[in-house]
C-alpha cells in the first residue's frame, strides 16, 4: 500500500479495495470551496513556519474549549506538514540515543521507524483482545507499568486507535496518568488524528441497563481528579493499590461538549430509548496534571476526507512546543499557505449544521456509524468474528479459525521476516476472493510476529463509498459459502483472469 501511495490500486484489477486507510470519496462542498477561496486570496508566499497565524489562532481557541484552559496561538501550537510529520518532529525533540519510548500494540506502523531515527529504543506493551460475544481490545495496566522504567522517555497514545478501533476510556485514560505521574521525565504523545470519528461502531444496547450505563460510556468522570488529589498528599508522588481502587471506585457520568467526538443526535436518540450512545474522545492532555506533560497532535486528513491535504498540529506546552518550533524550518519552512489559509474556514464551518446533523462532526459520526454496521454485518454473515470497534474507521477481525490454503501459508516474502496466518489470508482473500485487507502482524514487533503471540487478525478498512462497500459485501457473502462448505458455481472466465492478473502483480509485491 505505502509503495503505491494512497491511489487506489484495488480497482485496477477489479478489487475490492478494504485495505488503504483512505477515503475512496471526495470532501464536503464546504471543503472545497474553501480551497477554492484561499487560492482566491493573497497568501501565495512562505507563510510563519510555526503555522499560519489565522490557522494557530483558530486552533488556539478550538484546543482551549477541549482542554479547559487557555491555550497561547503563537507559544502552543505548531502546524506541521501532516501528522506524520508531527509525529517525526516531536520524535527528533523529545528522543536521544538510549531513550526508551513505550508502544501499545498492535501500533501504527511509522511509529518504530520515527523512534530508531531518533536514536530511540521501542518498548512493547500488547493490548488484550477481549474474548466473549463482544470481542474487543482493553489495556493492560499492569504491563504497562512494567514497561516503563527510568530510561522511558515517551508514551505514545493513540486513540481512536489504528488499527484496531479502540476508543480509550476514560477509566483506561485515567489508569494511564496515575502510571505516567510516577516517572516525571515522561512525555506522552497523544496521536488524535481519528478525535472526530468515534462512532461505537453501530451497535446500541437497550433497556434499563443500557440507559444507566451510557452515562458512563457518553461521560466524564471523576476518578482522575481524585488520583491526583490523593498524588498531592503524598510526598512520593505513588500511588499504593488501595489508593488507586479508592480512586477509581465512583464514576460520575456528564454529557460531553459539542465537536468533541460525541454524535449528540444519536446520543439523544439512545438517551430517549434507554440505549448506549457513542462513547467520547478523551483528550489525554485535559486530566489533572497532564497538559504539562502532554503534546497533542492531529490532522485534517481523516476528519475532513482530505488525505492528500496535509495538514498537522502539535498543540502542548510551551515549554516542549519551543524546540519544535526551532527544528521545523530545519524540516520543510512551513506547511502549504494556501491549505493552511482553507483549514482556518473548515474548521470554522465545521461547527455549523450539516447533512440534517447539529454539525458537520455529528454527519460524519453518522455516516461511519452506519458503514461500519454495513461491513461489520457482512463480515459477520461471512463467519467472520469482529472485534468491537468504537473509532475510527477499521474493523478487525479475528481470522485464526479460517483454514487457509496450505499454499499461502508456506509463502515467503521480503516485505515481512515471518508469513503470520493473518498475512497469509490476506493474500488468499485479495487473489481468490478479490477483496483487498490488511494483516494486522505487521503492526506487531518482530518479536511478538516470531513468537505468535500476536494472534491472527485482519484490518478492513469502511472509509469507502456504500457501492465499494455493497460490492465488498458480496464478495463476502460468497466467501461465507465457501468456508461453509456450500456448493459454489463454477468461476467466469473474467474472474479467472482477474486472480492471474493478480496473483503475477502480488508476486512482484
């Protein structure tokens, strides 16, 4: 996927492209001519390198309501050329040879190569797919804090999380700050770029129970507040077991904010019929004590379908965003003016009401909502166990009871040291079933794909047109006849030809 850039290599030989992390659709209107008015404008030059000034202001402002303090334009906020490029960036400020730098696994990939480039050291913390009728993803505290020791330097967070679908809790969020307040030479990077498509993924309890527990999933609480009241008092800055317990014993449930990750019409609607709403995006950096500690990053990519755009942010301290306002020019002088000119009036727009939603955040939650039951219900048609996914827009999907053809599995290939069971199904679903995913091991540590420890789970992008999405289906459905066995017609000459055409261009891959 990486060596062909985010075009769509899928429909060149007639597949089901489920595997690029890219929207197959055009933006908004809105998006567009707010491109199209920036080109209209004089702002053509070199603009600040730090970020454009009307950008960095309306980020100022946006990143102050979702934070709860006053956040300083020209001292804590950084634009950058993408997130990758924040990502890079902070990497080169924060990490020295030897340092360590705590990864939640499965992660996004470009994160252990950012590290190594920076002289640093990943260190591994898997998160546990959850058994039972709603399988999902949890964080292992405990692992967590023996990973983290006096070389740690930095913790990536990610949530919604790729790819997986995670959307932290804020119980899990809160469980975090506790551990990262023992080692006071952490920094957390908080990768937010998925902030604005936490969905739930499509499925609502109802009932009594579902009405009393959405006031936890559509909630804030008070549990981190009180870690951190009891961190004030004790002059070691630990916690002991019955202090944390204590802490996290009371949940208070409040409505979130608006543009803050919460489908406020589906929350209403779930209120109304005693159901669960989506659960909210917590930003890492608005618990007790962590602003300080903390550098957000994101991008309009993913928010606004515009990929291609590249537009980053860093907002954090002013204390850590300083060097990385000195390293940027060192980088690329600054992000397009233009685009940075076109985001100052998305972000603006994006507030109002769209497509019948309050806004035009609440319409894309909506829409992902309803593609992830679209795919989700097909996967599930075809045999396939799906994996709650709260964010985002992936599905994974638990793939180590398919039998996969022996051939597939006894291939090698320069791209990845150890052929996982994930991979291999890979391979078999693109060549023989037509429809492109993504092995979750290659997220995973070398270590962890050797050991097989990783489990055997694929990655099914639902960030496509409802057509890509309805053909998927399909081709899902008749895969589901034939892991059960059911007689299946014999194949047309044109799918014959379509396997050859890529099995030879997968063999070259």
């Amino acid at each position: 996927a990486r060596e062909g850039g985010e075009c769509d290599w899928g429909d060149e030989h007639g597949l089901v492209n489920l595997g690029q992390g890219f929207p197959d659709f055009s933006p908004p209107d809105f998006v567009r001519m707010a491109a199209v008015e920036a080109l209209s404008m004089d702002c053509h030059q070199y603009t600040r390198p730090a970020g454009h000034p009307p950008l960095v202001k309306v980020l100022a402002e946006r990143y102050s309501h979702h934070l709860g303090r006053e956040i300083l334009p020209m001292e804590e906020v950084a634009v950058t050329v993408g997130c990758s490029q924040a990502l890079y960036v902070t990497m080169q400020c924060l990490v020295r040879a030897g340092d360590e730098v705590v990864l939640l696994e499965p992660f996004f990939d470009l994160y252990v190569g950012q590290i190594r480039m920076a002289g640093g050291t990943p260190r591994y913390v898997p998160l546990k797919a959850t058994p039972g009728e709603k399988k999902g993803w949890a964080l292992d505290v405990a692992a967590l804090e023996e990973a983290m020791g006096p070389r740690t330097r930095v913790l990536v967070l990610n949530s919604p999380h790729n790819p997986t679908g995670k959307v932290f809790s804020e119980e899990e969020m809160a469980a975090v700050a506790a551990v990262v307040a023992r080692y006071p030479q952490v920094t957390v990077v908080s990768d937010e770029v998925y902030k604005y498509t936490v969905h739930g993924g499509g499925e609502y309890e109802e009932g009594e129970a579902g009405a009393q527990a959405s006031q936890q999933v559509v909630a804030t609480t008070e549990m981190a507040a009180k870690m951190f009241d009891k961190l004030d008092v004790n002059k070691d800055g630990v916690l002991t077991k019955e202090e944390f317990t204590e802490a996290t014993g009371e949940v208070v449930g409040v409505i979130g904010s608006p543009g803050e990750g919460v489908d406020h019409g589906a929350a209403a609607a779930g209120l109304a019929a005693g159901g669960i709403a989506p659960p909210r995006h917590v930003h890492f950096a608005s618990l007790p004590g962590m602003f300080d500690r903390t550098l957000t990053l994101s991008s309009a990519g993913k928010t606004f379908s515009v990929t291609g755009w590249q537009v980053g942010w860093i907002v954090g301290p002013k204390h850590l965003v300083r060097d990385i306002h000195v390293a940027l020019p060192f980088l690329q002088f600054c992000a397009s003016t233009p685009i940075q000119q076109a985001m100052t009036g998305v972000l603006s727009k994006a507030d109002q009401p769209y497509g019948g939603e309050p806004t035009y955040y609440d319409w894309l939650c909506a829409q992902y909502r309803r593609k992830a039951a679209l795919l989700s219900k097909a996967l599930k048609g075809a045999g396939l166990p799906v994996l709650a996914s709260e964010g985002g827009y992936f599905l994974t999907v638990d793939v180590s009871g398919v039998a996969v053809p022996q051939k597939y599995l006894d291939e090698t290939s320069d791209a990845i040291s150890t052929v996982t069971h994930d991979w291999a199904f890979c391979r078999w679903l693109a060549i023989e079933h037509g429809i492109l995913s993504i092995p979750v091991a290659p997220f995973y540590s070398a270590d962890r794909r050797a050991s097989g420890d990783c489990g055997s789970y694929v990655r099914f992008a639902f960030c496509k047109t409802d057509e890509t999405l309805q053909k998927a289906a399909e081709r899902l459905n008749k895969l589901g006849d034939v892991l059960r066995g059911v007689n299946v017609p014999a194949e047309s000459a044109e799918s014959v030809e379509m396997k050859k055409a890529v099995a030879e261009e997968a063999a070259v891959v």
